[in-house]
C-alpha cells in the first residue's frame, strides 16, 4: 500500500491526459517550435500556444501573451522579483514566504541593492493594515504567497494588491500552492505579477511553470538568446512572450501542462470540494488524537487541500519516516520556509506537512488517521494495514 499525501510537494498521480500529452510531444509533435516552418515546427509551436491559451484561462488574464513559460515557480518569481526591482528599491513581503522569495530578496538585500521588510502574520494570516504600515516613499514591489507552503493558510492577497493598486506599487502573488485549487482572476485581483509552478495542482510535470506579467509591465531579462523572432536584431526582442522565453521552450513538459491545466480547469469544482472534504476530515480526525499538534487553520475554506503537525516529542523527520513506513507519503522538515516556522515555534523541530489532491480518496485519509493514532499511543504500526 502506497498514500500520496505530499501534493504540495508535486501532485500525483497525473492524470492520463498528461502522459499522453507528454509521449505525443516526443513523438508525433517532436519539433522545435518557432525555429522552422516545416509542418511538424508548426504543430509543436501550436502547443506551446496551447498551453499559454489554457493557462490564460485558468488565471482569467484577458491576453495570452501575458503569459510567460518559465522552467518552474522558483525561476519565474525570480524573473518577476529580479526583473522589477532597481537598486535603492524597497520591497513589503511576509516572513510566510517560500524561499524562491525570501532568498531572491535577501541576496540583493545583503548586496545591498535594496531594503526589505518582513511582515509577521497575526496568527495564520497577513493583516493588510500591517502592509499599509510598512510601505515607505520608495516601496516598489510587495511581494506575498497566496496560500502559505507550510500552513496552508489563505491569504488576504485581494486586498494586499489593491492596496498596491491604491499606492502605484508593484505587486506579485505566489500561486505555488493556491493556482488550480480554487479559482483566480488576476483582473480581480489586480495583481502585477502572478507566479505559479505547472507540476502541482495544474497537474503538469516536472520542469513547468509560468509567470503572468500584467498589461504595460516591461521586466529586464533573466537570460538573452534566439526566440526564432526578430532574428535581425543582437538585443533581445522588446515584446512579451518572446522577451522572456529565450532558448528552446520544454515542449514536453509544456504538452503536459497544456492538458493539467485543461483538466484542472474543467474539473476545478470537483476537486475543489474533494480536497476541501478530505483535508477537513484529516483536520477534524488528527485533533482529536492525543499528543497531535496542528499548524493549520481549522476551517477548509481558510486553507489550501494542506494539514500540518507534529506528534508528542518526536521530531518531524521521525514522524515522516515512521508515516513512510507505514506506506503513507508526506514531507517533514522545514518545506522552505524558514520564517514561516519561526512564527510557529518550529524553526528547530520542523513540522510533517500531509497535503491532499485531486486523486486522494476517503479510505487513504482513514488508513492515515488510524496509523496516527497507533503513533500516539505507542502500537505496532504494522496492524494498521489490517
């Protein structure tokens, strides 16, 4: 017996559309798109078209072409962050932060390039107010997670990017664990900058990712190269998408993410209501087992499909190898973010992140709660699979 329960980690399984999508790719489409004008180039450029037409409509952006393929959600917030920002900038962000964010800054902060100001939580979430208070004359980007990686918790990123609509700043929101859970609209939002990963609730692969870049925002480039567009000219091309996507694309994993999103798209309401079902009834079932401490939000509606605790004295590597043992597959340790868990008291001890997806089932989150509750009490494990 093998639980999934580390989808926030990468989701699995993918759906078979992915496979499919990923092996025709490599086979019946394999070309390099926007490099030639032969039949296959074509074909494989219309995937990589695709995918930015479906990923549009997940995020309810207006313009494909707002829509930027990037390796995964660390290089497009690297894009975003390092493409915006100009030394003498200030940047509001929150000590819930993934490191994708938090090292970007503090390596142009202790370059001394920019200043930086965290804002802590008031229990699970970010106060707007405490945004407000924290801008400053030359704040340009404030950048925060739409769902915590650790948590889960929900975050207030809806008044977060108006107050940065309000003031003329900058704002960019970490979809990692929020993007194809639940619905997003950048125009409400109005957010300047979006980043999302493709292998996790989009159900892509490995290797996928994307940034949407709000109309009239120009970022400097992470890399130059051949885009197979305005090939007269040394500079790199000035117009989105190409200005960012330099080099061959990952036509594969972008077939695969083209048809996760797809899915994820017509299937959002289903697997919203299962994830949200099942990480209550692992929520509602763990804190009733002795020695269980959770980190969580308690209601579904204020968390992403994720449950996070620690068990009696144990330390949370010693908890995710006794769940492996048991055949049930979760993440401990610190997930990125050290901040995060500083706010929680977990910095030295870490927590076990169990994270539900669009394939988990009833009966895996029972088997899960039952070995739990045979950790607490000290009882074979081994019995839980009978």
């Amino acid at each position: 017996m093998e639980i999934y329960l580390d989808n926030a980690a990468t989701s699995h399984p993918k759906p078979e559309c992915v496979t499919r999508a990923v092996e025709e790719a490599l086979t019946t489409f394999n070309a390099n798109p926007g490099r030639a004008g032969h039949d296959r180039a074509l074909a494989a450029g219309r995937i990589v078209l695709g995918a930015r037409e479906a990923l549009a409509n997940v995020l309810d952006a207006d313009d494909a072409f707002s829509v930027v393929h990037t390796f995964n959600c660390t290089d497009a917030l690297n894009l975003a962050i390092k493409g915006c920002l100009k030394t003498g900038d200030h940047v509001v962000s929150t000590m819930l932060e993934h490191n994708s964010i938090l090292r970007v800054l503090m390596e142009k902060k202790q370059r001394g390039e920019i200043d930086v100001t965290l804002v802590r939580p008031r229990g699970w979430f970010i106060d707007p107010k405490d945004i407000r208070s924290a801008l400053r004359r030359n704040t340009r980007l404030i950048a925060v997670t739409h769902a915590s990686n650790v948590t889960g918790a929900v975050q207030p990123v809806r008044e977060i990017c108006s107050l940065a609509h309000e003031k003329g700043i900058l704002s960019l929101v970490d979809g990692a664990q929020y993007l194809g859970t639940s619905p997003v609209s950048v125009q409400s939002l109005k957010c300047s900058l979006y980043a999302f990963p493709g292998h996790k609730s989009l159900l892509g692969p490995a290797g996928t990712g994307g940034l949407y870049i709000a109309p009239g925002i120009s970022l400097a480039t992470l890399r130059e190269g051949g885009t197979g567009s305005v090939s007269d000219s040394m500079l790199q091309p000035p117009d989105a998408p190409e200005r960012y996507e330099a080099g061959t694309v990952n036509l594969p994993g972008i077939a695969g993410l083209r048809a996760g999103a797809e899915y994820a798209a017509k299937n959002l309401s289903l697997i919203r209501a299962r994830e949200g079902i099942l990480s209550d009834m692992l929520y509602s079932g763990a804190k009733n087992i002795p020695g269980i401490t959770l980190y969580s939000p308690p209601e579904a509606v204020s968390r992403a499909g994720i449950v996070t605790l620690n068990l009696g004295d144990m330390s949370s590597s010693e908890l995710a190898d006794a769940l492996n043992r048991a055949g049930i597959l979760t993440r401990g340790g610190l997930h990125c973010a050290p901040g995060a868990h500083e706010v929680l008291g977990t910095l030295q001890r870490g927590s076990v992140r169990l994270s539900v997806g669009h394939a988990t089932r009833p009966d895996e989150i029972e088997y899960t709660l039952r070995t739990l509750y045979y950790l607490s009490h000290g009882l074979d494990i081994s019995r839980t699979r009978t």
